[in-house]
C-alpha cells in the first residue's frame, strides 16, 4: 500500500539550513532544509533528551539536538553523536514543484 501523503507547510516557510516544527495527522514532525536545500523530515523528538529537535540547529547532513547535542542523520534518523543511542523515525517527503506545497507520509512511530 503507497504512503499517504498530508499537508505539513510551504517551501517558502523553512530557508537552507532551517527547521520548522509542524504536526502532521497528529504526529509531531520537524522538517529540516540542509545547506543544498534538500528537506527531510524526522520525528520531532530527541531519542534521548525527549525534547522537540526542531528547536536544534542543522549542520552536515545532521540535525543537532540543543539540549545534549545529540546528532541525528537527516535522511536515516541514525544518531551520529552520544549522547543518543536510538535513532528516531524519518518519514518522506513530497513538494509540488508548481506551489512549492510540502507534504509529508507519517506513522505514529510509537504505535
């Protein structure tokens, strides 16, 4: 069965190098613009701090955690720094090129 894409926001709302906190059918989702402008969009929890990674900075393909610095891989989820042992989940990604609309396919992933 394909994914189903949702609404999250507009390419125009997150620059290169940003992250944008956004819910999507009820799953909290940040949504991260690296330096050559590719978006991804991980669970917006910290694995190990429990605290919203959309509030970290985005840096060498990696979004950072600002509490405890944990690293998290944009397009895997894989923490790349301690102190973060479990990676969190990634969901894709689908722009309509014409409107610059951001749609994301999520799953509870702690359902």
């Amino acid at each position: 069965m394909p994914p189903t894409f949702h609404a999250a926001a507009n390419l125009a709302d997150i620059a290169p190098g940003e992250v944008l906190s956004v819910s999507v059918a009820g799953v909290d989702v940040a949504l991260a613009r690296d330096a050559d402008s590719t978006l991804h969009a991980l669970e917006d929890r910290c694995s190990h701090g429990e605290v919203a990674l959309s509030d970290g900075d985005v840096f060498e393909g990696t979004l950072e955690c600002w509490k405890h610095g944990s690293q998290f891989d944009l397009r895997t989820g894989r923490p790349r720094q301690l102190p973060a042992t479990e990676p969190v989940a990634v969901y894709p990604v689908s722009i309509d090129e014409a409107t610059g609309a951001i749609s994301v396919a999520v799953t509870d992933p702690h359902s």
